[in-house]
C-alpha cells in the first residue's frame, strides 16, 4: 500500500520501488528494475511510468493476497471491477473424442455493474436526510 500511495503521489522513484522489493525480496524474485530492464522482459521500462508502476502493483497485490478476498476490493476500489468481473467463466468441453474433446467454452456468463459495486442506502436514512439519494440501481 505504500508503494501504491507514494506511486500516485510522486509517479515512480527509489522509494515506490524500494517498497516492493521489500516484499519481492522475501519471496526470492529480482526486483523490480532488474525485472523490467533485463533482456527477457516483455515490456522494458515499464518501471519508469507512473502507470506501468500501477499496473505491476496491482499484479504484485494479486500475487501477494491471492485467496484471502482483498482483490474484490482492490478492484471496487480501482474501479476496474465491472470490467473485470464482467468476463465469462470458462472451462472445457470433455467430449467423447476427436475434434469434440477438451474444446473451451463460457461456462458460467458473468454481468458485473455499477450496481454490484454500491450497496443501498437503507430506507431509514433517506427519510431523516432528504438530500440523500439513493445509490444508482437501487
């Protein structure tokens, strides 16, 4: 998280990177300059913007929390969820053989809206604050 606030901030600089070695250097992997100036590196650089630093933090809190609930949030709170969660589920169509075997296909078709990201006021509330609106959907 402080490489996050210090990201938007200042845009990258020691201290952001400084803040996620911390933890890339407990799991063993390089950090990150090392990882995005190297030869094998799919996009060069990406350290150097204040946007491509957003984009590794936000894969480095994906690793980091994985299975322990805090992405759903990580994602309300970047406003990406409706995008994100509004892609299909897939999964594999065993079949009996041939060109029918192991084929991918949308299992599960997910709708994720601004609705999903707010909850309702509650009635009570709306009736002792007239200015209140009710959130959008609701």
């Amino acid at each position: 998280m402080k490489a996050e606030a210090l990201n938007e901030f200042e845009g990258p600089s020691q201290a952001v990177w400084d803040a996620i070695n911390k933890v890339r250097k407990r799991a063993g992997i390089p950090n990150v300059e090392t990882s995005y100036t190297s030869a094998f590196a799919k996009t060069q650089g990406k350290h150097t913007t204040q946007t491509g630093m957003r984009e590794i933090i936000a894969q480095e809190r994906k690793v980091e929390f994985a299975l322990e609930g805090s992405i759903f949030w990580d994602m309300i709170r970047t406003r990406k969820a409706t995008e994100e969660f509004s892609t299909p589920a897939m999964g594999w169509n065993f079949g009996a053989g041939g060109a029918d075997f192991f084929q991918r296909q949308i299992l599960q078709p997910r709708v994720f809206t601004l609705k999903d990201c707010l909850w309702p006021i509650d009635d009570n509330e709306l009736d002792k604050n007239s200015r209140l609106i009710q959130n959008p959907g609701w």
